[in-house]
C-alpha cells in the first residue's frame, strides 16, 4: 500500500474499525473516519494524526442515505478520490428470535444490510467516475455458520456476503475497480458489551478471541489483494477448510459451539445496549483475552503481518 492512499473506515471508533484506522494511519495514508460518535472519532483522529496520518472525520449514521452521501462527498471534496473503502460497521442483537423487539429487529437491518448496502453503493459510485478502487467488506465467519444465541446478526452477516460476492462478479471485467470479503471469527471488540442482549446473561467474545489487530493486518492486506473470501487466525481458517470437507457436520459443531459459548453465567440486564445511541467513547479492545503474554502476542502479530 502505497503512502498517498485515501482510505475510508466506516465503524472507526470501535473494535475492528479503530484497529484498521490506526493500521493505515501507520502508513501514512489520508484517512476519512466515519461511526455515529463525534466525540470518539475525536479520539481516534488524534491517534491518526499522531502517527502520521491526514484525516477528516465525519459522523455518520450509515443506516441514513442523506449521511451516506454526506460520506462520501466530503471525501471526494477533501482529499480528490477514495482509493479504498473499508465497511465495518456492525450491530448486534443476542437472543432468541422471538425475544428481540420489532424495533430492535428493523435497526439491526437498517444498519447492518441496509447501510451497507448504501455504502457499497455510495463507493461504488465513486470508483467508476474515478475508474478505481476497492471496497472491502468486514463479514463475519457466522455468514456461513449458524448460531441460534443470535441468529439476526447471522442472518444479517448472510446478506453481507451475498452482497460482497455478487459486487465481486459484477466488477469481474474492470481491472481497476476490486471488491474484497473479510470474514473475521471470534474477535476480542467492545461490540459484545454494546449489543442488544436478550439472552438473560452476560455475552462475551466467543473464545479463543483474537486480537482486532490481526483483523486489521488481514484487512489491509486485502486492500492490496482483494479476496473472495479472506478470515484471520488459526480457528477461522481451521472452521473454513472443515467446512469445505464435511460442511453438515462443520456447521452443527461450530453452531453449538459457538452458541454455548457466546454467553457467561453472570446474569445481564435485558435492554437495547448500543443499538440506538452511541457510545461517547471507543476503544480497540473488549478485555475478554486472558493473560498479559497472550494479549501483547494478537498484537504484536498484527503489527507484523500488517508491515509486511
């Protein structure tokens, strides 16, 4: 990745967002940073910067197709272009299906397929007036296994990849315009504590978590060679290859797993999280990696694979 890249970074004051603007700001890139928190874009702006980045924030709510717009032309206004478009905003909603409010079930589709549909839509335009760039979109591993703890962020991860798969096909003939499909498993983000709970306990990232840091390094990696499918660590790619062998039994395995171990026994408060109102402040980590060593480790890994 060269140092005179325009990057966007959708979801950038939390998890795997902030990790990616923060690997690119590394870089030397000019960054545009979008999530719903002016305040804790504030914050990441000034991480950005102090490692060397040029960068525009922009509060954005993607599920608003005036705010989309908004994106994309201060990006252009500022900077000239977009060279690379990263989508990585999520929201999550834990339970049963039949336990989740109506409202909650239409926000987590406004934000999750809609919104980034209108964000696909919104760099797609860009790119073909500009005849280049790439779209990466941050998927999840539960688009192609299920989990019953929370099958609408399942069903909506499904959508995603449709929709990254089908983009990938219909840019197959333009050599400079590239979508790539990014799909991290369990990751240790703040987005568990944000989501809507509706399981009666506490969530948590499903161990072994990795750090967003690795996520970051596979991310922009496939800004440089978009992939079809592209996962970080040693589980992901593990669940990947079982799946291509014995997909039935791959699939039922990885949803019970996954399922059991996506909550603790500490009982939680029933409620909405984050899903409407952002959070003043963000940060990379969720706090759900044991042990100091193991920590520095996801870490370090990433800043490594990302320089490469």
């Amino acid at each position: 990745m060269t140092e005179d890249r325009v990057v966007l970074v959708t979801g950038a004051s939390s998890g795997i967002g902030r990790a990616t603007a923060l690997a690119f700001a590394g870089r030397g890139t000019s960054l545009v940073l979008a999530s719903r928190s002016a305040p804790a874009l504030a914050a990441v702006e000034r991480d950005c910067v102090s490692r060397g980045a040029r960068v525009l924030t922009v509060p954005t709510d993607i599920a608003d197709p005036a705010a989309v717009d908004r994106l994309a032309g201060s990006a252009v206004e500022r900077f000239g272009r977009i060279d690379v478009w990263v989508e990585a905003v999520a929201v999550g909603v834990a339970g049963p299906l039949t336990s989740a409010p109506v409202d909650e079930i239409r926000r987590l589709v406004d934000v999750n397929v809609f919104g980034t549909t209108l964000c696909a839509r919104a760099a797609m335009t860009v790119f073909r007036k500009q005849d280049h760039g790439t779209l990466i979109i941050v998927g999840s591993l539960l688009s192609i296994f299920p989990n019953p703890m929370i099958p609408l962020y399942s069903m909506a991860k499904f959508a995603v990849r449709g929709l990254a798969l089908n983009l990938r096909q219909e840019v197959a003939g333009h050599p400079r315009i590239r979508v790539g499909l990014v799909l991290p498993g369990p990751v240790d983000t703040p987005f568990f504590v944000r989501a809507a709970n509706h399981t009666g306990r506490e969530l948590r990232a499903i161990p072994p978590a990795y750090a967003p840091e690795r996520l970051a390094a596979t991310i922009v990696a496939s800004a440089r060679h978009p992939r079809r499918q592209a996962t970080a660590g040693v589980v992901g790619h593990l669940a990947l290859a079982a799946y291509r062998i014995a997909p039935h039994l791959t699939e039922t395995v990885v949803a019970r797993w996954s399922a059991t171990l996506l909550t603790r026994s500490a009982p939680a408060v029933d409620g909405p999280g984050a899903l409407f109102e952002p959070p003043s402040a963000g940060r990379v980590h969720g706090g759900y990696r044991r042990g100091r060593l193991r920590r520095g480790l996801g870490e370090l890994i990433g800043r490594v694979v990302r320089r490469q």
